[in-house]
C-alpha cells in the first residue's frame, strides 16, 4: 500500500479529525508534527507542488508572522517556502500528502479523493 502522511498539529481540531478519519479507514498514516520537525524549503515547495497551488495559498494569513514577515499574495514561491521553513506555523494544516498528490483537511473529507 502507498504511504499516507500527514503534516500535523495535535493541537488542531481539523488536523486530529483527519487523522481519526485516516484511522476509520484503515489507514495508519505517517505523522510528521511539522512544528518539532520543520518541512525544508524543498519540501514545502514540494508539498505546494502536490498540492497544486503556489506557497502562498497554503499559508496561515492570520498568523502573526505572516504580517511580520511582509508576505503577500504575491510573494514568490522560494521566499514564502523560506518562511515556512523558518517559521512552521506559518503553514495551513493538516496537510495529507499520497504518493504524488496532497490535500489539505479542511474539511478533513477533503483528503478522501486523494486516498488510494
């Protein structure tokens, strides 16, 4: 079977429904807790990759580094991934990464077209 992993916060509420929901299904997945272990720049350019989108649509806006940091719509996807990298809280959670695809779980149904 593919390995299913998730980039978690055990403190958010959509972020454990999606592991349950994971778990309902059968599936164990990989927990990565990305505020112990940050994702790289590479990598969160990777998960933007999976995702479809650029950086900065998968970016928590009301963080207060977000601000901070002067980011925008607009910042260019190696220096918001930068921030990421620097910053994890910065990145929207959970985030459910399969094989070459990624969902975000919100709602966390919204991992189950990715699934295997």
């Amino acid at each position: 079977m593919t390995e299913v992993v998730v980039y978690h916060n055990p403190r958010c509420s959509k972020s454990r429904a999606t592991v349950a929901l994971l778990r309902a299904r059968g599936i164990e997945p990989r927990i990565v807790e990305y505020l112990k272990t940050p994702p790289s720049t590479d990598e969160v350019l990777e998960l933007a990759r999976r995702l479809g989108r650029p950086v900065v649509e998968i970016l928590r806006r009301k963080e207060p580094e977000y601000a901070d940091l002067g980011l925008s719509p607009d910042t260019p996807d190696p220096v918001a991934a930068e921030a990421v990298a620097r910053h994890p809280r910065l990145l929207e959670r959970p985030i459910v990464v399969v094989a070459d695809r990624a969902a975000i779980g919100r709602p966390p149904e919204a991992v189950l077209e990715i699934l295997p």
